[in-house]
C-alpha cells in the first residue's frame, strides 16, 4: 500500500546542499516551521529558497546562514513588519537576492506548474525589479502589439508546505481561511513534503464535505511528516493562531546575545524542546485568532 | 468643523477624498491613516466601496483598528490572496499606501535604501507595488515630508511605475497607469502638472507653498491659488473617534500628535 509516510530524518534525508528549496505559507501564517526547524538545526548549505511570501522562516534561515540565494516578494513578521535576521543578512550582504512583486511570484509559479518557459504579464514594466531579475519582455503577436513582460517560469526542487490534516497516501486538507499560493508552489516543485497537524486515515478526510479544502491531488505529494503544532509561532487557524508574544521575542533576538539566547532556548533543543520552551501545547492550542 | 481636530485626523479626511468618486472599487488602505481614510470614504461619501478586514474577508463595515473588544466584523464576500490578485488584474481597486520614498514621476520605495547589494536599510521589499502600479489607481500617503522621502533624482528602487517615459517599455504609457492623490503632513498634491508633475493641490493649515518645496527634493508645481485642506466635518471627526478609531491609535502616527492647525513657520 502507498505510504507516504516520512519522519524528520527522512525528510532531511530528501534534502541536499546548493538545492532550490520553496516554502509555502504567508508571513506569519501556516509556515512549515517544524521542517525549517530541522533544517536550520542541520548541516545543510547554500541554499537557494524559493520564499515568495516570507516570515520567520526566511529569517530563521537567515540566522542559520543557509540561505545562498533568496527569491522573495516581501519577508515580513506582519504585526512586527521587519524581520531581523532577515534585514541584517540583506544588508550585509550575506545573501544574493531576486526580488519579486507578490502577484508576479504567483504568475512565475503558474508559469512553472504549467511547464511552460513564461507567462505574460504588464506587472513589473516601468520597476526596477525587471532589470534586476534579468527578466525580458515579449510582444504581443496579436493587432495590439502591446509590450509584456515575461514573467520567468519559477521551479524549485522540493517544497515544503503545513496542511492541517493530511493521510499516509498524501491526500490533504488545508483548513484555513486562504489557502494562499501553496497549491502552485507545490505544483512547479519536483518534489512536495507536507508536514500536517494532524495524520489521519483517508476516510477521517471527509472530503464529501471538506472538497473545497482539499489544495491537489495525493500525486503532487512526496512525502508526509507528522508535525503537530508544526506552524508555530506562525497560525495554522483554525487549529492555532498566531503566536504574538513568541514572534515579539524572536523579533527583538537580533542583538548576538540576544540570537545565542533564542537559538539555545528554542532552536538547540530539538523540535519537542521547542514546543515545550514554546509554552507548550495547551497554550499553542488556545492562542487566538489574530486581528489586523 | 472642530478646532481642536488633529493633524492625523486632517490626513484621514484628505486621504478619504482618494476615494471619492471611485464607484464600486476595493478600496485598500496600507497603514493606519489610509485605513482610516478608507473606511471614512465608506461611511460617509462612497458607499459602494468594498473593503477587507485586512485579512481574508471582504466587510460591509470597516473594521475599526485597534483592539476589537467585542466588535465582529461582518463579512460580505471572500478576498483570498489569489483573488486580490484577480481583482487586481480586473481595475477594480484603489490602493492608498504608504511608501518611503516617492520621486518627481510618482514613482515609489519600500525595498532598500542606499546600495541595493549592501543597502543602509533592508525595508520589506517591493510586496505588491509593481502590480498594483500597473494595474489600478493608486494614491499614497506620505507622514514626513522631507528630502529624504520626497527624494531628487529618482527614488533608490524603483518598486511602482511612475510617470517617466524612460522607464515604459517602448517609451509608451502603460494602458492603466494612473496615479491620483499625495497626501502628506504638510499638503495634499496630485500629478495634475504638465506631463503629470507633482502639483500642490491644497496645503494643510499653517503650511505655505514654500515651506513645502523646501521639504521636496524636486520643483512641485504652483498653481495660482492653493487652497487650505478642509478639516474633516463635525460628522466626519465623529465617525473616526466613535467608529473607526475608538481606541486612538491614529495618536501614534505623528510624534506629539499635533493639532491640524499649526502656527505659521
């Protein structure tokens, strides 16, 4: 029977240095921080991250100094706008960049999910980003003869996502409000790793009622780890939201003191040390929805 | 009118008017004061406006800032992430957000300040402004308004599309280019200037034309007579101290949160 079915170790296991690595999620909500965990704790390097949309785990990366190349549209820890860890590698220079507008990342994943070379777009025309990407325009064939930009098929080796439930054969359910990019992330990835709230057997799924959550099909999915509370301290609404007080101390960890202080508390400790150091899971349960 | 209206308050009526004759738009303000603004619009002049509780609902009451206490926003429609983006595509949106850096051309900075390998300041990074710019109608406000945010030359990283044929693909104008209002903490001003320079279009009160210029890295144009920016009306202070902003967080958007009417320079 196909089982999908991976642990930690396996899931680095996947994993190599200099690979293009796309994470799914938004800022602070529904990242798979269980899995940028493991790799921040992990010898890996070089890494060229596909993070279009991104929060602590770009930074989190940043300060770990696996991030070679960052293709990014914003990072952002939303309530705390600037991430520190991310903003002191940016300006040090510490990684290269390829910024992207937020619906021209979404375009690049669509070109890629498509197998196509690039998708037409007027986003970008007229920024600096073109230039910088080295990206190219195209001409309309047709009577308009408009100027287009073609937006770059963006592809990465493997993708790592958070789903709120998912089964051993890869069927998943996102439960949240946006399901946000992910879908297209996982479909220009050669490989997909979901980590799930919850495993759970097919039937458990409920996919008569809950079609509309269900991103794609089980094939798109490579592997499944088990990682409950596996967002934190990012939401994963409706099961957690959230975690404001964490973000505020990992936001103010950008002093080296204050970085050793944080990595020993909460990344050295290994991924059950961290969600005890965390608060635990009664209080990761409990944390609420977040207001804008 | 009230005299002891503050300069915050002035900037969320004149944000407001962005919207004015806008219809049936999304209307999305970026950052307290075009939130605000936003919302004022809605309540008090365009109705049909649409707007989101920031997150994933479209609201058919704004959502006032601050700690919600026991409000529930009261949903009408759903605006996931990707259908912003079709929303986008389609026009039917006004964006009033607020950028560090805005140049003569309008176009505008939140990336990076200073050298882009080893920039003084990593900001955000461009999040949606090619798009936006390209796409739909877009105002900004600006709360310093000084030479390092109303920058000479053009702005350090150029993130929306402005009003500079050089940098139009073919020098030709990108069919839904449209930039409409700046409101600053010294003036409203729009692009209604020859070839769609920065002109002053009213300035806030106590604010003369010179101080202005003073403060910009590049020749605003003068009209003949400038008028001085309406105070928000008796109902309009109303909406956002009951309303929109019962809590006040607009205080902490000007240091000292300044009367509107400042004493002559």
């Amino acid at each position: 029977m196909l089982d999908k079915r991976i642990d930690i170790e396996g899931f680095l296991d996947g994993l190599a240095d200099g690979m293009t690595l796309g994470i799914g999620g938004w800022a602070t909500r529904r990242k798979p921080m269980a899995l940028v965990r493991a790799i921040a704790r992990s010898k890996l390097k070089d890494l060229t991250l596909v993070a279009p949309y991104g929060g602590p785990d770009v930074g989190l990366l940043a300060a770990t100094g696996k991030i070679r190349k960052l293709v990014f549209a914003f990072v952002s820890l939303d309530h705390f706008p600037l991430d520190p860890h991310f903003r002191a590698g940016r300006q040090s220079g510490a990684f290269a960049v390829r910024e992207l507008d937020e619906g021209l990342a979404q375009w690049s994943l669509r070109a890629g999910a498509m197998r196509l070379p690039f998708l037409p777009t007027r986003v970008g025309l007229g920024t600096d980003i073109v230039a910088e990407a080295g990206m190219k325009t195209v001409r309309s064939p047709y009577d308009d003869g408009e100027e287009l930009l073609a937006a770059p098929a963006l592809r990465v080796d493997t993708a790592i996502l958070h789903v709120h439930r998912a089964d051993r054969l890869g069927n998943t359910l996102v439960l949240s409000p946006d399901p946000f990019f992910d879908e297209l992330l996982a479909r220009a990835a050669d490989r997909v790793i979901v980590s799930t709230e919850q495993l759970v057997e097919t039937a458990a799924l409920d996919l008569a009622a809950n079609a509309r959550f269900n991103p794609f099909e089980r094939s798109v999915v490579s592997g499944v780890v088990e990682a409950p509370l596996g967002a934190h301290p990012t939401g994963a609404w409706p099961d957690y939201g959230i975690d404001l007080g964490h973000l505020k101390t990992y936001a103010g960890s950008a002093a080296p003191e204050a970085w050793a202080d944080y990595r020993a508390r909460f990344l050295d400790v290994g991924e059950a040390g961290y969600l005890e150091a965390a608060g635990g899971d009664a209080h990761i349960r409990a944390l609420p929805a977040a207001v804008y | 009118m009230s005299s002891d209206c503050t300069l915050a308050e002035l900037c969320v009526a004149a944000c407001a008017e962005a919207w004015r004759d806008d219809g049936e738009v999304l209307a999305t303000g970026i950052t307290v004061v075009p939130r605000l603004a936003a919302g004022l619009a809605k309540l008090t002049f365009n109705p049909a406006l649409m707007m989101t509780d920031a997150e994933v609902f479209l609201v058919d009451e704004p959502v006032p800032v601050g700690p919600r206490g026991d409000y529930k926003i009261k949903p009408e429609g759903w605006m996931s992430y990707a259908r912003t983006f079709d929303n986008i595509y389609g026009g039917k949106r006004h964006a009033l957000v607020a950028p560090v850096q805005i140049d003569r051309y309008g176009q505008t900075n939140i990336s990076t300040i200073g050298d882009r390998t080893a920039p003084k300041a990593a900001l955000l990074g461009v999040r949606g402004y090619p798009g936006n710019s390209i796409n739909h109608p877009n105002s900004y406000f600006i709360p310093s308004h000084d030479t390092r945010a109303f920058v000479a030359g053009e702005v350090d990283f150029v993130c929306s599309v402005g009003y500079n044929p050089a940098r139009w693909p073919g020098g030709k104008r990108p069919p839904f280019l449209d930039l409409r209002l700046i409101v600053s903490n010294l003036a409203v001003m729009d692009f209604g200037g020859s070839e769609h320079a920065v002109r002053v279009r009213s300035l806030h009160p106590g604010v003369t034309f010179d101080a202005v210029q003073a403060a910009t890295g590049f020749a605003l144009q003068r009209p003949a007579d400038i008028p001085v920016t309406p105070l928000p009306s008796a109902e309009q202070l109303h909406l956002i101290r009951t309303v929109l902003d019962p809590t006040g967080v607009r205080a902490t958007v000007f240091k000292g949160d300044p009367p509107a009417a400042r004493s002559p320079a």
